[in-house]
C-alpha cells in the first residue's frame, strides 16, 4: 500500500499532554503563550492570525512572516538581545491537523527542547 502523500512527517505519540520544564498560559487557534524558566526566563508567544505569523519573546519580536499562501511549520530565530542575556538560537516546530487546529507544539532554545505539546 502506498503511503499518504498528506500524512504527517513524523509520527506523533499516542499520549498527550505537555512536556518539559514549561508551563501552558493560553492556547487558542493559531495561539500559544508558553512561559519557561531555563536556560532562561522568558514568555514566548506564537501569533498566526490575520495571515501574519509572529513569535515574541518577553515582548520583543523574535520571528514574523507574512502567510497569505501557506503557514509556516518551522521557525529558526534568535533570542533577541533586549529578551534576555543568553545569546542563543531558537527553533518553533509546528505540526497541524487537518483544520489548521495544532497538534503539536515545540520550543527549542539552543537545540535543547524546552517545551513539547502534544494535543
């Protein structure tokens, strides 16, 4: 049998849940506010609405593209000087469902998973 070419990539786990050392604030559709403490404090929030896709950290923007044709998936920033001390690199992993609903949800903070939503 042929594999569907509209499947994910990888394969979700069956559990679900939040993982890490982070903490949920708010989710909503194409919305996550996600607080962490290591490898430093910080609020990040992820923004999808009106075809523009942002992520801030401590209210600093990080990362924004404009998604009139297709949403981003994957998203390499780095920490902004004025959101913290610690210099490093940042990647937001996002899977979808077939409603644009996430699925799942990840942080990586200098290649570190921080944080790992699984709906």
């Amino acid at each position: 049998m042929t594999p569907n070419p509209f499947s994910s990539p990888t394969q979700i786990p069956t559990e679900r849940g939040v993982f890490g050392d982070a903490r949920l604030i708010k989710k909503g559709f194409l919305y996550r506010v996600v607080e962490f403490e290591t490898p430093f404090r910080c609020q990040l929030i992820y923004n999808g609405w009106w075809f523009r896709q942002t992520i801030t950290l401590n209210g600093h923007l990080a990362w924004s593209q404009i998604s009139w044709l297709t949403i981003e998936r994957n998203a390499d920033f780095d920490v902004p000087e004025q959101a913290s001390t610690h210099s490093s690199p940042g990647k937001v992993e996002i899977e979808f469902g077939r409603t644009l609903m996430i699925r799942r949800f990840r942080i990586w903070i200098d290649n570190r998973i921080v944080y790992d939503e699984v709906t």
